[in-house]
C-alpha cells in the first residue's frame, strides 16, 4: 500500500525480491483487510514508502480450557 497525493495504491503480491529494507513494524488488529489497508493508510510513512499488509495467524494455547 503506498499513499502518494492522497490517493491510495494497492497491488496485491506476490513479489519478485527487492532491495528494500525493514524500517519497523506495526501490529494492529483489524476485522479485516480492508480495515487494515485503511489502517495503513493511517501510517506516516506510507506517503514516502511501502507498508505491507500481510494478515497474522492466531495460534491457540495449548494450555487454554
């Protein structure tokens, strides 16, 4: 997802590797992945650079009832 001139740029993966870097991360729980692209438009940097939106698997506990 890139924000650039207030307009937002979505393009599904995936990707052909690349040189960029990890800059830091941000774990937020959305209901879905429209509510996490708009989350990330949220984000500063998605007007300079790149954020990826990638969903996180929950993994039970194995010592839960």
């Amino acid at each position: 997802m890139r924000l650039r001139e207030g307009d937002r740029l979505v393009t599904d993966g995936p990707f052909a590797e690349t040189k960029e870097q990890l800059g830091g991360y941000y774990l937020v729980e959305c209901e879905s992945l429209d509510d996490a692209i708009e989350a990330a438009a949220r984000i500063p940097s998605s007007r300079l650079g790149t954020i990826e939106v990638r969903p996180v698997m929950d993994v039970p506990d194995p010592g839960a009832p």
